[in-house]
C-alpha cells in the first residue's frame, strides 16, 4: 500500500471517530442536561405557543451542528489542519444556544456574554486559520505526526475533549435553576415522584423549590405527611407564586391556583389568599392543608391549633397527618395553659429522646447531629430552620 493511500485511510479513521465522539456528546449534552433549559426557552421565547420534544430537538440540534462542521471542513478544505478544529464553530454555537439564564425577579430569560463572545471568536478563530495555513505551521504540524496514527488520533481527542469542557464551563449550569425547572418539568408530565427525588436531592434550599415541593405533595396528598422532610426556605409566602421570588416557568398560574379553588385577577401572598377563601367558605381539603402547613412553615403554632380543629377530629383516638401529629405534641410542651393537650405516647417517646440528644450536645455539632437523625421532623424545623 502506498504511503498517501496510508495516510487517506488515517484520515477517514480520525474523520469518523472525531465526528462519531462530538455527535455523541452534542447528543448526551442536549438530551440529558440541557434539555428542560431548551424547553423552558421555547416556552418563553414562544409564549407558551409551542413546546419543545427532548428527544426530536436533540437530534434536530445536533444534525445542524455537524451540518456546521461540514460547512467550515469545505470552507477550509485547502487548509491541512486536525479535523477537529473543524468542530469549533459547532461548540461555539452550541455555547450559544445553552448560554441563557433567568433574570433575577423578572419572568423572562436572557443570553449570557457568549451571544457577543462567540462570533467574535469565531473571527479570531478564522483568523488564526488562515495564519497557520499560509505561515506554514498547519502543514509543518501535519507532517510531523504522518503515519503516526495513535498520535494524530489522540491530538484530535485532546482537541475535542477541551472543546466540550468548553461547552460545559460556558452554558448554563447552575444547578439550583436545573433542578427546579427539572422538577416543574417532571410535575407538568404529571411525574410527582420525579419532582420530588430532584428536589430532595438538592442541597441549596430556595423558595421555588418550597413552592414546588408543595404543589407536588399536595397532589400526592403528603402534604401535611411529608413536608418537612424537605429542605425549606421562605416560609409560607414561598407556597405559591408571587412573581419575583417564587414564580412557574412552564406551569401556568391560572392551572395553581384552580387547582386551590379559585383564581383572581388581583395577585395575593399565601395567607392572605388562604384566609381570603376562608372568609368566603371556598375552603376545600387542598387549601385546608395548605392553610395549616402554612402556619408551621411560619411557626404560628397558636393560629395552626385553633384551625386545626376546624378540618380534623383532634383527639388521642383519631391518627392525623405525622407533622401535624408532631407539631400538636410540640405545642403542648410549650404552652402551660395550651388550648389543646394532644397526647401521643409512642410519639411523646420520640420528642423526649429528641430533647435528651439536644441537652447532650452543646458545640455547634449540636444542629448536625440534629439534623441526622431529626431532621425530617417539624420540631427541628420550628428549632433551627
């Protein structure tokens, strides 16, 4: 065989493996990571007209990236470079596309600094492209790796790999927005369980992920059984949209809050909302629920006993909810005159083994140890949250 046919088919072998490997992350990237940022994208930039299918866009995006790839390999096809700087041009657009973020307090979205930086790389890039083409260097650099085909294969690689750390480093990648809109995803596919495991998984607490934590136990009808098993922040004002710190991005607000009840035209913070209905008797086991869990979100033992009985039969006999069960044994122990004496002796246990455990401990690994062992309780969240 002779030596250009070696070289042709060294060639091939690269093409394919760089394109191969670039497909496959595009591909990953796009389904997997970036994929509810794309659709909240096309909800917002379309107004809610359109909605985004996870698996089509990824491989409509990625069949244009290399549609790029291709354009720039014809375009320089006289310049003997490693192919896979051909992919450049496609990593830059795919930074653009995922370089958006929320602004703080609005309802919109925003491109980050890689919708200027980009096409201006781009021209560095061409730039140098041409300059190593016509100094020599591209070639002198080719033909110093012939016939060496690990080397060629593992420079095109390296090339790659850096292009998508790139990638990564630059698109959007705050966590805390990835797991909120993941789980606003998985609540409007009705996936409440898959909301759920994102939310309690995520180790910052924030009030979109309060709000969302409760819409999904509500509809699950664990509201009151397993709120507070969750990272909370906000208080009672985080359980439903206000539009600046706790809003929907996929989910209408008129789909919430006729969940609730009722909507109105005229925006209201949680408890006046829910005091609202109960004023008017719209109250229903939903907003109920939502009443009480939003008294203990904001301490307000006093206000949650006297409602309490309103909704549920309160007596040693009858089984309530476990934070509610949890927050009338605490009421109980704070109060000397209480307005209920709730009794519960297998509970009463617990609280008593929670108070030796705080009374042993008295550094700062006190709320850790706490939080190990108690902190799917509502009497650590009443104490330290």
């Amino acid at each position: 065989m002779s030596k250009g046919s070696v070289i042709n088919n060294q060639d091939t072998l690269i093409r394919v493996v760089c394109t191969f490997v670039f497909s496959l992350f595009a591909f990953f990237y796009l389904y997997y990571f970036q994929a509810d940022l794309l659709t909240v994208m096309q909800h917002v930039f379309s107004q809610g007209q359109t909605h985004y299918n996870h698996l089509i866009g990824a491989i409509l995006i990625t069949l244009v990236l290399l549609f790029v790839q291709l354009a720039i390999a014809n375009l320089f096809k006289k310049v003997k470079m490693a192919w896979a700087f051909t992919f450049v041009p496609s990593a830059l657009c795919l930074i653009m596309l995922t370089d958006v973020h929320p602004v703080p307090n609005e309802s919109r979205l925003e491109f980050g600094s890689g919708v200027y930086l980009c096409p201006i790389a781009f021209v560095v890039y061409s730039i140098i492209v041409c300059l190593s083409n016509s100094t020599g260097l591209s070639e002198a650099f080719r033909s110093s790796f012939n016939n060496r085909i690990v080397r060629r294969l593992w420079v095109n690689i390296i090339v790659l790999l850096s292009l998508m750390v790139l990638i990564c480093v630059c698109g959007n990648n705050d966590k805390l927005y990835h797991v909120r809109i993941h789980a606003e995803q998985c609540i409007l596919n009705g996936d409440y369980d898959g909301a759920l495991d994102a939310i309690k998984h995520c180790e910052e607490p924030d009030e979109n992920l309060t709000m969302l934590a409760a819409y999904a136990l509500s509809h699950k009808k664990q509201l009151p059984e397993s709120l507070f098993e969750y990272q909370l922040k906000g208080g009672a004002k985080a359980m439903m949209p206000d539009g600046i710190k706790t809003r929907f991005e996929l989910l209408p607000d008129t789909s919430f809050y006729a969940y609730l009840g009722n909507c109105y035209r005229q925006r209201m913070q949680t408890m006046h909302y829910l005091n609202y209905q109960k004023r008017h008797k719209r109250m229903n086991k939903v907003t109920a629920d939502y009443l009480l869990s939003g008294y203990l979100l904001d301490k307000n033992l006093d206000s949650f006993v006297r409602e309490i009985t309103r909704h549920y039969a309160v007596n040693d006999s009858v089984s309530l909810p476990k934070h509610y069960e949890e927050a009338l044994l605490l009421y109980t122990h704070l109060h000397s005159t209480p307005y209920i004496i709730y009794k519960n002796d297998v509970l009463n246990a617990d609280f008593q083994d929670y108070q030796k455990l705080e009374n042993t401990i008295f550094n700062a690994q006190r709320k850790t140890a706490l939080r190990d062992t108690y902190g799917n309780t509502y009497w650590y969240y009443y104490m330290y949250e």
